[in-house]
C-alpha cells in the first residue's frame, strides 16, 4: 500500500515559507484503524468481484491519501460513475466513483467480449445498462466495505444518487480534510480503479476509535474463505446414526434362537434414542410415528454446549 500523503502544488519559484505554511494548512491526523480497514476491504474486493464477472479479479489499493475534499474530487477522472453513499449514523455522505476504464471492462467481461481487443473509452453520457451495471457493481463493493467495518462497528450503505461530474458534487465544504482511496482493479487482461472519497466530518461519529493506532489481531480480514468454507459446508451430507436401544442377551440364549423367532428387544413407548455423528453423542431423542407410519425421532436433549461446537465464521 502507498504511504499516505497529500500533493501540494505551490507556483515555481515560491518561498520555502509558504510551502511549510500550505503543508501545515493541510496536515491531517492520520487513521490508522481506518486504513487496516481499508487494507482488509482490499482484500475482499477481488473474490467478491470475481464472483459478479466470472473472471479472475484482484485489487489492490493505489493510493491513499489525506486532503481536502475539493482537491480529491478534482482528481476524480470526468465523467465517471460516482454513487453518492449515506449510512444512517453518520454526519455526512461518502462518494464511491467507478472510472469509464472500470465500468467498460467489467461490461466487456460480463457480456462475453473477451476474445475482442479493449475498447477505447470516449467521454460521453453513460447508456442505462451501463448505469445499471454500475450500480450493482457499486452495491457489491459496498457491501465488502460495509463487512470490513463490521469489526468495528454495525454499518449499512445506502446509495443516495448517482453523480457524473465530480467537479459539480458536493460532499463537504471543498477545504473539508478527507481520506481518498484510490484502487486498482485487474479483471483478467484488463483492467480500471474505483475511487473512495470519505470526509472527515462522515467520519465524526466514529472518529475516535478510527484515530486509535492498530497493534495487530483479528480486525477485519479476508473473508472470502470463510463465506467459501460455510457454502460447502452446508451443502455437506453428513451421517447421523440413531441407536434406538441396547439390550444385553446371555450367550446361551442367543445360541438357542431359531429362524422366524420374535426377539422381544425391551424397545417401549416413547423410547429414548441416542443420536450421534462420527461416534460422538450429540442428542437424546424421543420416538414416535408419523402419520404413514415411519418412524419419527423428536429431540429433547443437546449434549454438546454450543461453546464446544466449531463455528465457522469466526471472529
């Protein structure tokens, strides 16, 4: 990942004075909690999207950077697809822009063009299929955002509207500080970036944890594995074994059973049966019969604590 930092463009020939003071103007208290999170959101993006286009994805962060929110907007490519994003406790919106490079290839790859070379993108309004595409692409890749935040706090995003022109938006006040993220995005030969614009004053709410620095542990991560594991997992078939009773029979009276005999097994009313898996107990049960006349096992007992259990998506 790119170190953080912030571009100042100062007239050729200006006062070293003056650079220290529009340096000073534009130091901003870095995030760390925030950028772990967005380190982690990173890694999520790639299986996420390669999922929604059926090709191999990978994204890795750019940049990112601190600056006012005018000068991160400028940076937005124009036009270009830009959600503007609310989460209902938050003081402010967030904007997340999909540049033309990015949308095109993920149409290119969704709609079967991989065998033709890229296009080339002229700037132009964009169609309605390609808004729809965009924004379902946006929901995705907010839903990954919004899961990299869930160790940290409960979120929800939600898209406000869609924007063309990030010149003409207005997020915050433009001397507002923000975090940009810029991110890139590889989709087999091809390839675009998204850009995240979140001003400080969205973050207000949770600013005081995201300020906090990270020693290292659970925070986040990737997470595609788990969702992986927990699909195949509930998709498993697995054996479990009912013994209904166990009667013990002296060895002389079972030398003396005959062809056609009746066994009385001591097996009563409202029998209580033992469930197990892979030879270990997990239930007791109750038998009974159903209305076509198969038997039927009604649990009353768990044996295992829940604690004990393995969860499969684990903190």
């Amino acid at each position: 990942m790119c170190p953080p930092s912030a571009n100042i463009a100062l007239p050729e020939g200006a006062p070293v004075e003056e650079e220290i003071i529009q340096r000073a103007k534009r130091s901003y208290e870095r995030l760390p909690t925030l950028e772990v999170i967005l380190e982690r959101f990173a890694l999520a993006v790639g299986p996420a999207l390669k999922h929604y286009v059926g090709a191999i994805c990978e994204a890795n962060i750019d940049t990112l950077d601190y600056l006012t929110t005018g000068d991160a907007l400028e940076s937005v490519p124009n036009p270009a697809l830009i959600s503007v994003v609310e989460e209902l406790n938050w003081d402010g919106p967030f904007a997340l822009a999909l540049d033309p490079t990015l949308l095109i290839s993920t149409l290119e790859i969704t709609f079967g063009g991989r065998s033709t070379g890229r296009s080339s993108w002229t700037p132009r309004s964009f169609t309605a299929i390609e808004k729809k595409i965009g924004r379902d692409m946006t929901q995705l890749i907010l839903e990954e955002l919004a899961e990299s935040f869930g160790k940290l706090c409960d979120v929800e995003f939600t898209i406000s509207h869609i924007e063309t022109n990030a010149q003409a938006m207005v997020l915050a006040p433009p001397n507002t500080g923000c975090v940009r993220l810029r991110m890139h995005v590889t989709m087999d030969d091809r390839d675009g970036y998204f850009y995240l614009v979140i001003p400080f004053n969205a973050l207000a709410e949770i600013r005081n944890m995201l300020v906090q620095p990270f020693h290292g542990g659970s925070l986040g991560g990737d997470k595609s594995w788990r969702r992986s594991m927990t699909e195949v997992i509930e998709d498993t078939d697995v054996l479990v074994t009912a013994l209904l009773h166990e009667a013990f029979v002296p060895m002389q009276e079972v030398l003396e059973w005959k062809k056609g005999q009746v066994l009385d097994l001591g097996i009563v009313k409202d029998q209580r049966v033992s469930l197990s898996c892979s030879g270990t107990e997990m239930y007791t049960a109750e038998t009974g019969k159903r209305r076509n006349g198969h038997l039927a096992l009604r649990i009353t007992d768990q044996l295992i604590d829940e604690e004990e259990m393995t969860n499969v998506l684990p903190d």
